[in-house]
C-alpha cells in the first residue's frame, strides 16, 4: 500500500470528543480496495464530468482536457509577448472551443490556431480592452486599503475579458449611492477602469468540519477537531502534507483503516495570499491524492499550475470531505476576496472557481486538473439561501519558501 500522504484534504469541524461518526464514505473507504489511477484514467475520469457539464461525447470532451494542457506553453509565449497590452485570457467553452486573448489599444493580431487529436482550436485576439492585468493588478494592491474605508467588505478582481476591476459590493451599498456613481468614485482612487458588481452574497472561509482523516484536540475547550490531508511537500530533507492554516497544531493522520500516525507541526501560513499548514511524519509519503467522494481512487501528481499560467475558463477539479469530487471553470484568476479572511485584507493573487460544488468542511482541499496540481482550496462565496455561488483556492505557488511539491 502506498504511502499515508494519499488522504484527501478538506479542514474539519469542531465536534466534541469521540462525537465523530462514521458516514458511509468512510465506511466505502475502509472497505473497498485502492486502485492508483494511471494519468489516462485521471484524464478519463475528468473528461466524464466535463461531457456531462457541456452535454458533449466523452471523445470530444477528452480533445479538449488535452487541448487545455498542452495550450499552456502557447498561451505563456503570448502572454509574455503582448504584456504591455495584455487585459487577460480566456477559454472559452461554447457555442465552440477556443481561446481569447483580451488586448488594450486597436492594433489588430492575427488568429492562431492548434490541433489537438484532430480537434482545431483557434486563438482569438480581441482588442479595445480597457486597462492591462498588469495596471488592474497593481490597482488593487496599492489602493485596497482605500476601497476598504469608502466601501464595507468589497470582493475586487480582474475580468480578463474586458480588463476592468470589478469591485462586488452589497445591495445596500449600491442603493445609498447606485452603482455609477460608486464607479466613477472607485476609478478616480484607482485610476483604471472600474465595473460594480452588486450581489447578496457572503464571503467566508469554508467552515472547519467534516473531515476525518487528521484528528486532534484544542487545548483550550477540550473538543476534538478534524482536517483532511492535501499535496505531498519536502524541502529536500523532509517531506510533508499540506493542509489548510486553521486546523490544529497538533494533528494525528488516521488511514481508512483508522490505523493512527501522528504528526509533527512545522507551521502555518496564513496571511494576505496564503492559507496552508504543514505536518511532518517519519512514514514514507507519495505524491498522490483521493479524486473521488468514496477514497477508492487514488490519483498520482505529476505537476502544478502556477497562477500566472492559469486562465479563466480552465475546467478544474476539487475533492471535499464534504461534497466529494466536483468540477467547474475558473472564474477569476486575480481575485481579493471581501472581509479580513487573510488575516486582514487578502491580496489579489486567489483564484476564483465557479460553484456548486463547494460547503463547509472542503475548506482545505486539493484543487487540481488530471495529474496537475492547481492549488489548496481556502473559502466560498454563499447566496443568502446557502448554496456556494464560487470558491477560491490558493496557488501552489505559494508554498512556504523552501517547500517543493512532490510529484510522481
């Protein structure tokens, strides 16, 4: 059997002492033998989601997964080759597959195309955007603190289309004062085009329950808490499992056969742009992670996403204690969620992903495409009837300085 780092993650909840019952998940899991997926299989499985998702064939579903992967070095070069006019891209799912590359200025570019098994996709330019990422980026994070007094809580991030900052504020906000006139106050503090986005949604860390597989007790009221397990890290001398900065200190990692390992604490990072904990234990670990609701399938890592190559309409995949193995398209890749979540105000480095499938007790979890690690899932944005609107996770590139990713 392979390493113990193969638990899946998601921080836990607050539930009294030996309070903690089983679910039939958990059940499945100690029952049900583990097969370790090949990367054709971890394909497949995601494609299988993506043609129920688009209503598409599971062959064409599968050309464009591969076609999302291997776009990403094209996309780079063009990013890297058009910076001082780049507003963003974007995939773009329907009514055909393709790419758009968001311009500023009119100088027209034009179309790219690649074939990815017999499947063309074109790489469109759109120009007349109206800031770059760079310009929104930098907005943001000089004249956050700013937004913050003239506005309560704001939620800010880039549209990649239309290179405006988008500032998403509360009903009530918007009627005091309606949505233009915020606009043009907004754009003369931060000198780039701005969009108001009214919504009646709360933002929050993914509440802390329902995990599992890593167990402790606080000290301080006595109850025990659980957290579920992420990527597998080393810093070239140890290696480690990731999980979300609010569990425990203090964690013992349980298998589905509830054979216990404890865990030394090495640390937590939580401010600004990063929510990650990380624990040490002498067994040996591997670079792989659960990819399915019942912890059947074990799913090898073999690379990670950086934030600056991931664009809007990327299909991803998240496995939460809570609501087991979901896909959805990101949103946003520049985003600064509302409140004082990061300890304090949260720097526009989050990547937001469309819901459902997210609720409490993911918080934690392993956001990833294929064998592609894509980040560590922190909070939510919720509609007032409780269900999640988005998620946002935290880039693998922001792994505690001198911790790597293992990868298989």
């Amino acid at each position: 059997m392979r390493g113990w780092a193969a638990l899946l993650l998601v921080a836990l909840a607050g539930i009294p002492a030996g309070a903690a019952a089983q679910t039939a998940d958990d059940v499945a899991a100690i029952d049900a033998p583990r097969h370790v997926q090949e990367r054709a299989e971890a394909l497949a499985q995601d494609a299988a989601e993506y043609a129920r998702q688009f209503n598409l064939s599971i062959e064409d579903a599968t050309r464009r997964l591969k076609a999302q992967e291997k776009s990403v070095d094209r996309t780079d070069k063009i990013a890297d080759k058009y910076r001082d006019r780049l507003a963003g891209i974007a995939i773009e799912h329907s009514p055909d597959y393709r790419i758009v590359v968001s311009l500023t200025g009119d100088a027209p570019v034009e179309e790219q195309h690649f074939t990815v098994d017999g499947l063309r996709v074109p790489i469109v330019f759109q120009t007349g955007a109206k800031a770059t990422r760079d310009q929104v980026i930098w907005a943001i994070t000089y004249h956050q603190n700013e937004l913050r007094k003239l506005l309560p809580s704001p939620a800010m991030g880039l549209d990649p289309r239309s290179g405006e900052l988008v500032v998403v504020i509360d009903n009530s906000v918007a009627e005091k004062e309606g949505a233009q006139k915020l606009e043009a106050r907004l754009e003369a503090v931060t000198h780039v085009p701005v969009r108001v986005q009214v919504t009646d949604r709360v933002y929050k860390n993914l509440e802390i329950q329902g995990g599992s597989r890593l167990e402790g007790v606080n000290p301080d009221n006595g109850k025990r808490y659980y957290c579920t397990t992420a990527f597998a890290v080393t810093d070239g001398s140890r290696n480690a499992i990731t999980t979300a900065a609010h569990c425990l200190d203090t964690m013992t990692y349980l298998d589905p056969k509830r054979t216990t390992t404890p865990l030394e604490f090495v640390g937590q990072w939580g401010w600004g742009y990063q929510d990650v904990q990380l624990n040490v234990a002498n067994d040996t670990l591997e670079p792989l992670i659960y990819a399915d609701s019942a912890k059947t399938l074990a799913r090898p890592i073999t690379g990670e996403r950086s934030r600056t190559s991931t664009r809007a309409g990327e299909f991803v995949c998240h496995r939460g204690e809570t609501t087991g193995y979901s896909c959805a398209v990101v949103e946003l890749t520049d985003f600064a969620p509302a409140g004082d979540l990061c300890g304090g105000a949260c720097l526009p480095t989050w990547v937001a992903v469309r819901g459902p499938g997210c609720k409490g007790g993911d918080s934690g979890s392993p956001v990833f495409s294929g064998t592609v690690a894509f980040g560590i899932l922190k909070g939510a944005s919720y509609r007032k009837d409780g269900s999640c609107d988005f998620y946002f996770y935290m880039s693998t590139d922001y792994l505690p300085p001198g911790w790597k990713l293992m990868t298989d």
